[in-house]
C-alpha cells in the first residue's frame, strides 16, 4: 500500500515525525487527504514523537500552534494488547 492509498482509505494509521515533516510541506490534493485524514482521526501520534515533533520548535508561539495541532491526533495505547494487531497489520 502506497501513501495515497493508506490517505485515502479508512483505516487509522500511526505517523512518525518525519511524516509529519512531509506532510507540513505538502499542498494541493495529497495536502487535502492529510487534512481529512486528521479530521477523521485516522491519523494517530506516539507521545515519543509528539515530544519529538514539539521539541524541534524555536518559539513560543510555534510550539502554541504546534501543540494545538498534535492534541487534536489520538495517542494509540501503547501496552501488550496493542501488540498483536499491529504485527496482523504490517
């Protein structure tokens, strides 16, 4: 599965940072699939690259606006019981 069919599709996915680098430079149709994506909370984040993604800012104000962002991506449980379905996945 490409990229333009994982955005197109239904299924929730987990972005690393950086995807999420990619994705903000992104614009036309792939930028309005990554859009819909979020809106549709199939995009999810690892608090890993949550702290990653927010560490790279170099202003008050970006961090803001970044973080307003990221809270609006799920956080996937990270435990034993996730395990099994992501290995099914792959």
């Amino acid at each position: 599965m490409d990229a333009v069919e994982l955005l197109r599709g239904d299924a929730p996915f987990v972005v690393d940072t950086s995807a999420w680098w990619r994705f903000a430079a992104l614009s036309g149709d792939l930028a309005a699939l990554v859009r819909a994506a979020g809106d549709d909370y199939r995009m999810w984040i690892t608090p890993i690259v949550r702290m990653e993604i927010l560490y790279s800012t170099r202003r008050s104000s970006e961090y803001i606006e970044l973080e307003a962002d990221l809270d609006a991506l799920r956080i996937p449980r990270s435990d034993r019981a996730v395990e099994p379905g992501a290995a099914e996945s792959e």
